[in-house]
C-alpha cells in the first residue's frame, strides 16, 4: 500500500506546501485509489512538516510549491517530492498513479510570499 499527501485547500492542489489547509492523503494499491482522509495543517515550522508526514507513513507528496528545505528533507526520508501541480487534488493523484504527473522541480524562495512560488 502507498500513501501520497496533497498539500491541498478544499479539494484543490495548494499553491505552496506549507500553508495549506490540510493534506488529502490518499491510500494506493496497484496504481488504484484505495482510500482516502484528510489531515488539517497541525501548523508551519521549518522542518517540522515533513517529518510529520514521515510518521504518517507518506511515500509521496504532492504541492503546487514547496521549499527547498522541505524538499531536502523529504528526500532524506525517501519521500518523493512532486511539485508544479495543480487542479483538484484526487486528478492529481490518479495522474501520478498513471505516469502522467511529473515534477517541475517548483521551489519556493520567499515563504512570506506563498503567491511568488514560481519554477
């Protein structure tokens, strides 16, 4: 079973990672969705994130931005880190599961300015 968190608002991939409402964490197996919940933001401190979706068991996550501090520890984790999506959050997942989404390597330089993400 894999598990892919969504940096998500509602329904939607969020513009950048740490001051998303929440994470959508979807459960797949053999490129299927099998479940889905929804984990509110417990709050943004540097490096604190992903390790909090380490010990939720994530293999992947998914954001429209990230930071490069992030980034970096989810790689020490053996998280994949996808970024530059957008659009509703399940589409995303399913076209992760079907090798259609990839990373655009999208880096957040500014995080008192989630709008300036950019590539």
């Amino acid at each position: 079973m894999m598990k892919i968190a969504v940096a998500s608002e509602g329904k939607m991939v969020t513009e950048h990672f740490g001051h998303c409402e929440g994470f959508a964490i979807f459960e797949a197996e053999n490129n299927q969705i099998k479940g889905k919940e929804f984990t509110p933001n417990p709050g943004h401190r540097p490096g604190f994130l992903p390790v909090f979706l380490h010990d939720k068991g994530v293999n992947v996550i998914i954001s429209g931005g990230m930071g490069s501090g992030a980034v970096d520890i989810f790689n020490e984790k053996g998280i994949e880190v996808v970024t530059g999506a957008s659009g509703d959050a399940e589409t995303a997942v399913n076209n992760y599961l079907q090798g259609k989404l990839k990373s655009t390597g999208s880096v957040c330089h500014e995080h008192q300015h989630a709008d300036e993400c950019g590539e």
